[in-house]
C-alpha cells in the first residue's frame, strides 16, 4: 500500500514539473481583480463624466468625435496601463516565490501569442475610430481581447481560456446590442475579471507551491 501511494506520490510531482515546464503559472490571481477593479472605475467614469455610452453604429460626424473621444482615450490608456503594471508586479513577486523565472520560453511564447490578436485588434479599433464607427469600439476591445486570451490559455491557466470565451461571447453581443456596449465591457473587463482573479486566487495561490 505504501509502494502504490509512493508511486502516486512520484506521478504527481513528474506531473507538476512538466506543467511547470510547459506553462506559465505565475499570473497573480490579485492582478485579475486589480484589472476588474481599474475595469470598473474606468467604465463609470467614462459614461458618468465623459457620457461616454455610444446608441448608434456610426457617429454622424467622424471629425466631430475625435475632442469628444480624447478623454475617453487617455482614460482608456491610464486603465490599460495600470492593469499591465500591476499584471507584471505581481507576477513578478509570485515568480520569486515559485524560484521560477518570470522571462522564460514558455512566458514568450504565451506573450507572442497574444500578441498578434491584441496588436490586429487595437489597429482594427483605430480604423473604426477614425471612420466614426464608435458604436463598436467597445464590443471590438472585448473581443479581441478574448481571442488573446483564448490563444494565450494553452501556455498558463486553462481558465484563461474559459475568461477569453466569454469575452469573445460578450464582444459579439455588445456589436448586437451597441446601446448595451458599455454595460457588456463593464462586465466583461470588470466583473470577469473580478470573479477569474478570485477563483485563480482561491484555486492555485492558496495552495502551496
């Protein structure tokens, strides 16, 4: 009895090296609901302060939209920059924990392939911009980002996966439902984000390494 729970015992380590080999682990479940938080104060403040809540496909003036939209913009890259920073922190602080390198084969490859989605998707979202199509502007970053992260679930987490689905499904609708756009992006790159960083928390940070 104490061989086979030895050999259990030696399966399941072999296991966890070769899962640590072939993904990256050290995503930080806290980054998840720091990026849900940032998520939402973005979006209140977008629709509170800048009104910001797009009803039509096409804006009727492509020029006119560009002052109205520059708030929306640098509050856009402030949240996108803070989710980023705190995402690399405190991976990086996990990382040392796990005496894993958090710049290694299997992290590039899980960042390259993000990078093609996230990269055709923010050029794909400029071109709608200066065509006046602002009523997708919101659904596009959702789903794009959920291809990203649907591509990008194969090298860390499998729920990433499971989050990038839902964003891809939120995207879609919120090109359905372009009125419901900002409420759909709250959702998505707020509360998902929220309830994914709790679960990845609860799920692998609180187990020992």
């Amino acid at each position: 009895m104490k061989k086979e729970q030895d050999y259990i015992n030696d399966i399941a380590a072999i296991r966890s090296m070769m899962e640590r080999s072939s993904k990256f682990l050290s995503l930080s479940g806290w980054a998840g609901i720091m990026a849900g938080i940032y998520a939402l104060v973005g979006a209140y403040i977008a629709y509170a302060y800048f009104r910001f809540n797009p009803t039509e496909m096409v804006s009727h003036s492509p020029e006119a939209i560009f002052p109205e939209m520059a708030n929306v913009l640098i509050l856009a890259a402030i949240v996108l920059l803070l989710s980023v920073g705190t995402a690399i922190f405190l991976s990086y602080k996990r990382a040392v924990k796990r005496n894993e390198p958090v710049w290694n084969a299997t992290s590039r490859r899980l960042m390259t392939n993000m990078a093609l989605p996230l990269l055709s998707g923010g050029i794909f979202i400029l071109i709608l911009l200066a065509k006046g199509i602002i009523g997708l502007l919101a659904p596009m970053t959702l789903l794009f980002y959920g291809l990203a992260l649907f591509g990008a679930g194969n090298y860390t987490y499998r729920e990433v996966r499971f989050l990038g689905s839902i964003l891809v499904v939120l995207g879609l609708a919120g090109a359905c439902l372009v009125e419901y756009g900002v409420l759909l992006w709250a959702l998505g790159f707020g509360v998902m984000h929220i309830v994914y960083g709790l679960y990845i928390h609860i799920k692998h940070e609180r187990q020992p390494c």
